[in-house]
C-alpha cells in the first residue's frame, strides 16, 4: 500500500508492539496489565481465578494477532472454502489446549510461578464450554482442532447457547439436571461481532411477485429476529494458521417487531421483543429422539439461515457469478440437524439472486456433503409439515419441488414400484406428514459419509439402502478420529513427554503416525518401567479426586476400570453394573484363602442420561445402589470397588482417561456408528474391553486382538439372535444376577423392576443375557493379563503406538481431498 493510505498503516504499526512477545518477562507483564486492566482487581492482589482471567486474556491477544493474519490471508488468497455446519459443538476448556497449540505453554507457566501461581491450579479454573451432547459434539471440537492445525481453509458455524449442556446432580443416588449458564464467568475466548448480524425470517405468507417480466416467489415474514456473530478463534498446532468457529446468537431485530407499539403497552412490547433470545438459549439435552418441537425447529433454522447468508455475502465480495460458487465452496452437515441448510440456499439463490432453479440445484447439488453418525432408522429425524408449513412456508414448497423432481426423475429410473418410491420420497406420508431430514440431505449432497466402515455397511444395507442402489458412488466412510493434541497432549502432558522422549521428536504431535516408532520399544525394560510410572501418576490424580469428590478411598494397585459415556441402553452400562454384581457375588461366596488370587478392581462409571429417558435414570440409580451396598462391605474391603463420576464432561475426560488401566466399550454389535471414547482412551495407553462394533473392528486391525479383550455377539449375529426370539437356554449367572436387583437385594425393589424387565427372556433387545458369559471370559482375560505386569505394560505401549489411525487429522484429510476437495492454505510470516 502506498500514498495516504500506507503512510497511515506504517504509523500504525510503528505505534504497534509486533508481535507480542513471549519472554517471561513480557508474559508476566501482559498478565499484570489484565489483571489491573481487564479484570479490573489490583496487581497485588488477585486470587486463582481473577489470574485466569488476566491469563487467559493474554492468551486471547495472542490468538487474535493470529487470528487476523489468517483471516486476512484467506482473504488474500480467496481458495475454496469448507464450512462446517454443526449445532453441536463440545469444546471443553480453552485454557491448556490454546497456549499448547501456540507453543508457549511453558512460557506461561514459568510467568506464572514468578508471579507465585500454579499454572495447573490457575487452567483448573476454567469451566467447560459444553454446547453439545456427547460424541458427535466432541467429534465437531476435534476436527475444528484439526482443521485448524492442517492449514485448511475452514470455518466452524454453530449456535451459541446460553445454557450448555445440564449439569448432572446426584442427590440420593438420583439424577437431578441443574442448567449451565456457563456465560456468568465471562466467556475470554469469544469475540463478539456486533457489526455482524444478519436478520432470520419466521412465519408469514408466500406471494407471487413480478419483476422485470420475471415470476418470482416474496416471502413476507410474520417475524424477524437478529443473528449476531461471535467468533471462537481456533488455534493450530505448530502453524499460525488460527481459523474461525462462528456461533449465532438471538437478539431482537430493530427493522421488524415482534409486538407492534400502536397498542400503546409499551412494557409488554419491550418484554415481547426479548422473546427473540430464547432462540438460541438452551441446548436440547436428548441427542436421539426427535419430538418435533417447534422450538428445535427455530434452533436449526436461525443458525443455517445466518451461516448461509454469511457465506453468500462472502462470496460476493470477491465474485459475482454464482457458477463458480461451487468452485469456492463446500458446505458439510454434521448430520441432517443443518438440513434445512440445502433449502435455504436454493431460496436465496432462486428468489433472491433470481436463477433458474435448474441452476440452483445443480449448484446446491455440487456444494453439500452430508454425514450421517447414527445407525437405527429410529434416530432419523423427521420435521411434520405442519410444523414446517407454519413456521417455514417457503421452505416446505421448495422442498416439495425439489421432491417432485426427484420423484420423477426416479420414477424414470426405476418405474412405479410404488413402494420403494415412497420409502424414497422426501415426505413421509402417514399419521404425522413429514419431511425427512435424511432423504432430503441424501438427495441434494454429492456425497454420504458414514463414520466408520462397519457403519457404512450398516447403512446401505438397512437405512439407505434404496439410495445406495440408486447411486453408489455417492456413499463412502470417513472413520471418526480424535486430536492428539487435546487428548494427550493437554490431558497427559507426563506421557507425552516419555513419549517425544523416547521418540527422540516431538513431531508425532502433529505427525501422529511416528507413534508406531514406539513399538519397537514396547518390550524395552526402561522404558517400560517409565511408563508404568507415569500411569501410576496419572492414577494417582484420579484417585485424590474420587476421594475429594465422593470420599471414597481406593487402591492404586486396583486395575481401574472405567466405563464413561453418556448412558443409553444401546451402550450396556446395565451390563457392566450386572457383571459387577456377579464379580461381588463371586467374592462373597469364595472361601477365604482363595480371595488372594482376585485381581481388585476400581470399577468407575460416569455419564448423563437424558432427562426424559427414564430407563437411563434408572441405571444410575442401580449404580449407586450397588456401590452403596459394595463399597460399605469391609468383608469386601478394596478387591472391589465402584464409583459413579458424576457431572461426566470433557474436563472430567481428560483427567479419568489418562489414570485408566482398562476402559469399557460395550455396545451391542450394530449399534455404535463409531464411538470415539475408545480412541482416547488407546492413545493414552489404556487397554480396551469391547465388542466388535463401530471403529473398534478397525482398531482390532491396527493394534491385533490378541492386545485387547473382545467379547460378545458380532455384527450379523445380531439380527439372527434377535428373530430367533427368546434363547431358552438363559445363563444362569446372568438370571442369578438379574433376580438379585429383582428381589431388592440393593434395595428399591419396586423402582428397579422395569429396569429387570428390560432384560427378561423375550424383552432384552440388547441382548445382555446372551452375551452375558462372553463378557464375563472376556473380564476374566483381562484380569489375567494384569497380573503379569509387564505384559500388561507392553500391551499398554502398543496400544498408543497403534492409535495413530485414530487421529482426527487422518479423518480430515481424507475429508479435504476425497469430500470437499479443498486444499491447505498455510498463513506465512
Ligand atoms: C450419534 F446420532 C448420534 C447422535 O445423535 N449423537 C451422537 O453423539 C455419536 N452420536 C455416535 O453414537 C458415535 O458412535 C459416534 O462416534 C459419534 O456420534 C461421532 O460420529
């Protein structure tokens, strides 16, 4: 830049320290300039969280410097662009993970400790930014990480909830859900964009307009409410690049008024006008049944009709041909939830930027790639017409046209088997007229992902199996991954160093493959014995905060045991508390001497069931029952022991993961698209027991089965145990078992029965009575190979050095270049 313009940016930038610096004492000071500046408490004195504050607002300068060279050279560049459409995204906490991905975690702690603060107790202050449910949340959070840490051109966009995900009370072994209002603390890591609103459309009618000779469709909204922008900034790991998850926030929009103000009840209309803001205030805490309510429906809408404004008007500043549009973007749905996103381009692009809907479609169907992350045809979402006819009146004819197309294009395809021409369409006719959310992704995306191989070979040969004869090239699988740097560098920062120590690099972090480099060490005395030192740590970590949390005392040299995850049936924590009723059984009727030979167990159990789903609440309750009953027998004393963790979150996560020996995935076969749990927990080298589900049969192929401990019936067994009805040859341990709860032996008889039931002969859909002895083989392999330490200890090494598969990076890669056809874009300087 020259002239006026460059003179005033060198003085700019003269008057500008460049960069901040990341000199101890340059630290402490920008921590000291917060703390009196930001935080507004005086520098000599402030307590734990007022420095995390100053702390993570140092942190914050740093990544905006970042943050803007990126978005300015994005700019710059113009290359095509991924945006992630999610309405979930499970972050945690951004302390730790941000100055770790800018390579100045030591730094901060060195400033830190010259100011008389512990780094670790300082990052404990933070509180979770929980905008998700469970797995496809934290899955969203992982890839955002690396996305960023790959350099690619990407954007995150979500809604920003007011209330996160509940939190989970325990009051007399009973869930209670408390709201998060993670908000009241301040939110450091977000920028707020108030220049950056765009106005979100509800109700009204749909009338014939004619321009310029053209017939167009004018939705005349009955409602308007403002979307306002709030930026997260997302740092990469050993890059500056630093790209954007955008979430949208309701407010009231001052060009259009809920309540008109002539009827001269002025109050009334202000409180009115605030209503708009219940929009994006709370997260529906159920990630599996649909119930069709409106405001979902609000939800889904708001946040893809000002994500896909956003990425119009973005476009257009730097293109005015909508046929390269495609060229310059690609827009993924997490799942059908950002459905509504297809439908809503086609109306900007058809009665907006007026083409011809053969256009649009053919630009709509270039441009989205869908990715479904559930297997039953239960957990596919539907929205009723009437709903939508209401809510979205533009919306529903469009979707009809695009249908009435579709059908008749199939129909030239396939003839009149009416049958599958209904299983097909778009709207389901019934009871409830619908729309289905899948069909409509199927048919407007280029491209169906599933997130692992068995789930996509579930997929076309149950839920989308008409679609998949119909075009099988659309249809392919990305199989899930997690960051490495989040959950082991953050989480387990004592294994990650053993680990670039023996590695003799800490290129792994960004280069996860190189962790195969440690099996040629796995049976190395040293670095065995160093490994085991560091686990011993980490469990010791857990067990000062199950004590601090439940009082509970338990044995470090207890294999612990761990199964957490949010609690549905298909995940069998009923399983895992009946197969520790049978193990304390066992050890109740032994004789005395025989009692040495048990391996002790700390078995802990952590996880949220929907507030509605009462079966789930049920099995909490059991859980505590038995624990209360188990961990108050001194008979029993520590060969067993078992705790429910409760309020289970990211932060809980990354501290049980890494203090784990063995982690349980025990889902029935066919159920479990992915799981994503057990890869953090193999990264940390914590051995698995599980059955061959979802993208545990590809971690069987990476680290070998004889390394773990599988059990249970197989994928295609399923199905056959299930028709062939009731097994009339009942376990005995597991009718023992299930009579023991029955008959009260834990107390609450009554509230326990149709929890039984779930289980009895004819009614266990998840076949826990079936697979019930397998599990029990399978538990008693474990406890035989933990016996010889060593062993175990090498089997713990490979299990990281084979999780390099499992690394969110792999999975977006093969995104960028197989899905979105997007390529790196490295910020330089
Ligand atoms: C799948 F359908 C859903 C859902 O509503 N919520 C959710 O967390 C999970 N998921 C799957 O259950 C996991 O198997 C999978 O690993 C994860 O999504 C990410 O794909």
């Amino acid at each position: 830049v020259s002239g006026e313009q460059g003179a005033k940016a060198e003085r700019m930038f003269a008057l500008m320290d460049r960069f901040l610096k990341n000199d101890p004492i340059s630290l402490q000071k920008d921590i000291l300039d917060h703390v009196e500046y930001t935080v507004a408490r005086s520098r000599f004195n402030f307590d734990d969280f007022e420095a995390y504050q100053a702390l993570s607002h140092s942190v914050r300068d740093r990544l905006i410097e970042r943050w803007h060279d990126t978005q300015l050279y994005f700019k710059r560049k113009d290359p095509k662009r991924v945006y992630f459409l999610s309405l979930e995204f499970l972050m945690g906490r951004s302390l730790s993970n941000s100055v770790i991905n800018l390579g100045i975690r030591d730094q901060y702690a060195d400033a830190l400790g010259q100011l008389g603060f512990e780094y670790e107790v300082v990052a404990e202050q933070e509180g979770d930014a929980a905008l998700g449910n469970g797995g496809l949340a934290r899955l969203s959070a992982c890839q955002m990480d690396s996305l960023a840490t790959l350099d690619y051109p990407a954007w995150g966009y979500g809604l920003r909830y007011q209330y996160g995900l509940f939190r989970q009370v325990i009051l007399d072994g009973f869930q209670h859900e408390q709201p998060d209002y993670w908000l009241n603390f301040g939110n450091p890591w977000e920028i707020e964009r108030i220049h950056v609103t765009y106005p979100v459309k509800f109700y009204g009618t749909v009338e014939d307009e004619t321009l310029n000779g053209g017939k167009y469709k004018v939705w005349i909204p009955g409602e308007m409410v403002e979307a306002v922008a709030y930026d997260n900034p997302i740092p990469g790991y050993g890059t500056r690049n630093t790209i954007t998850l955008r979430l949208w926030a309701a407010k009231p929009s001052d060009q259009y008024d809920i309540e008109s103000y002539n009827t001269g009840d002025y109050i009334n209309a202000v409180v009115n006008r605030q209503k708009a803001e219940t929009i994006s205030s709370v997260l529906y805490p159920d990630d599996r049944s649909y119930q069709g309510k409106e405001l979902r429906l609000k939800q889904q809408y708001f946040f893809v009709s000002a994500s896909v404004q956003d990425i119009i008007r973005r476009f257009k500043d730097a293109h005015s041909n909508f046929d390269e549009f495609p060229e310059k973007v690609a827009l993924q749905l997490n799942d059908t939830h950002p459905s509504l996103a297809i439908v809503e381009v086609m109306r900007i692009l058809v009665d907006e930027e007026h083409l011809d809907w053969n256009r649009a479609s053919d630009i709509v169907g270039k441009i989205f790639s869908f990715t479904s992350h559930t297997v039953i045809a239960e957990g596919l979402e539907k929205i009723p017409v009437d709903l939508l006819a209401s809510l979205l009146p533009r919306h529903l004819q469009i979707i009809y046209s695009i249908n009435f197309k579709f059908v008749e294009e199939l129909k030239k395809k396939i003839g009149l088997d009416y049958n599958r021409l209904s299983r097909m369409s778009i709207i389901e006719e019934g009871a409830v007229k619908s729309i289905r959310s899948a069909n409509l992704s199927i048919v407007c995306s280029h491209t169906v992902n599933g997130v692992s191989r068995v789930h996509l070979e579930l997929l076309k040969a149950n839920v989308f199996k008409d679609f998949y004869e119909l075009w099988p090239e659309k249809f392919q699988f990305k199989t899930n991954g997690v960051t490495q740097r989040r959950w082991i560098v953050v989480s387990n920062p004592s294994l990650s160093a053993l680990i670039s120590k023996w590695l003799g690099t800490e290129a792994w972090i960004r280069d996860v493959e190189l962790l195969t480099g440690l099996r040629e060490y796995a049976a190395d005395s040293f670095l065995q014995h160093e490994w085991k030192m560091v686990r011993k740590v980490n469990k010791m970590r857990l067990a000062e905060y199950i004590e601090a949390m439940s009082g509970l005392k338990v044995s470090l040299d207890a294999m612990f045991d761990v199964q957490i995850k949010r609690i549905h049936e298909y995940k069998r924590q009923l399983l895992n508390i009946l197969g520790i009723i049978h193990r304390y059984d066992c050890i109740k009727n032994m004789e005395k001497s025989d009692r040495r030979k048990v391996v002790p167990h700390v078995c802990i159990i952590g996880g949220k069931a929907a507030p509605g789903y009462e079966v789930a609440k049920k099995i909490i309750k059991l859980c505590h029952a038995v624990a209360e009953k188990i961990n108050n027998d001194s008979d029993v004393g520590d060969l067993l022991k078992l705790v429910f963790i409760p309020d289970y979150n990211v932060s809980v996560a990354e501290l049980v993961i890494p203090g784990a020996d063995l982690s349980q995935h025990l889902s029935t076969a066919g159920n479990e698209a992915s799981g994503t749990g057990s890869m953090k927990f193999l990264m940390n080298g914590c051995l698995l027991l599980a059955t061959e589900d979802g993208s545990t049969v590809e971690i069987i192929e990476e680290i070998g089965a004889d390394n773990m401990f599988l059990f249970g019936s197989k994928v295609h067994d399923v199905p056959i145990l299930r028709e062939k009805g009731p097994d009339l040859k009942v376990n005995l341990q597991f009718a023992r078992v299930v009579r023991m709860v029955r008959d009260g032996y834990f107390g609450f008889k009554d509230y326990f029965k149709s929890l039984c039931d779930t289980v009895e002969v004819g009614n266990d859909f998840y076949l826990l009575g079936s697979d019930f002895e397998s599990y029990l083989e399978a538990q008693a392999a474990a406890d035989k190979a933990f016996v010889d330490q060593e062993k175990w200890t090498q089997m713990s090494i490979l299990s990281t050095a084979g999780s390099g598969r499992f690394s969110s990076d792999r999975t977006i890669q093969d995104y960028a270049e197989n899905t979105w056809g997007i390529e790196p874009c490295p910020c330089p300087f």
